[in-house]
C-alpha cells in the first residue's frame, strides 16, 4: 500500500476511535509537500498536508463561519488531533 493510502487509512481510524463515529468523511485529499534544498537547488519532498470535508452526524448544521476561532468547535478539535497524531498539517472543513 502506498504512503498516502496509509496516512487516509490511520485519518479514518483516528476519527473513528476519538469521536465514535459522529463524524463521517466526505471527502479526504492528501497532498505532498516540499521544501526548498539550498545544497542541491532543488526541490526535495518534505511532508504531507491532509484537506478534510468532514459531515457531523449529530449535528449537521454545526458549521459556523467563525469556527476557524472557536477552541470547543469540532473542526479545531479535528486538526489538533490529527496534527498531534500524524504530524502533518491538517485543514479541516464541516460541509
């Protein structure tokens, strides 16, 4: 299995072990990343950054425009977990 379905596989596991299965994927992009190397010139890969549309099951009109700023909101519980877990910025967003 490639790097990026494991990383998909583990965000899934993640979701259903911390909320219960409250929350569903909708949609799941996972994109490398890189950095500049001064040595060689080039660009080199570096990381991963994980684009989440997630749906609440309890609550489907939980999305509020300001969520970005609310510590207690699931979208910013969402990234610090999976930033903490995996390592790789996250962006986390209710539809």
């Amino acid at each position: 299995m490639d790097k990026i379905g494991r990383i998909k596989r583990l965000v899934e596991s993640s979701l259903d072990t911390s909320f219960g299965g409250d929350i569903s994927i909708v949609d799941i992009v996972v994109l490398p990343t890189q950095k500049f190397d001064d040595k060689t010139s080039e660009w080199v890969p570096d990381s991963h950054s994980i684009f989440l549309n997630l749906k609440d099951k309890r609550n489907p009109e939980n999305k509020p425009d300001y969520h970005h700023f609310v510590s207690d909101h699931p979208s910013y519980k969402v990234e610090q977990l999976l930033e903490g877990l995996l390592g790789f910025e996250c962006v986390v967003d209710f539809v």
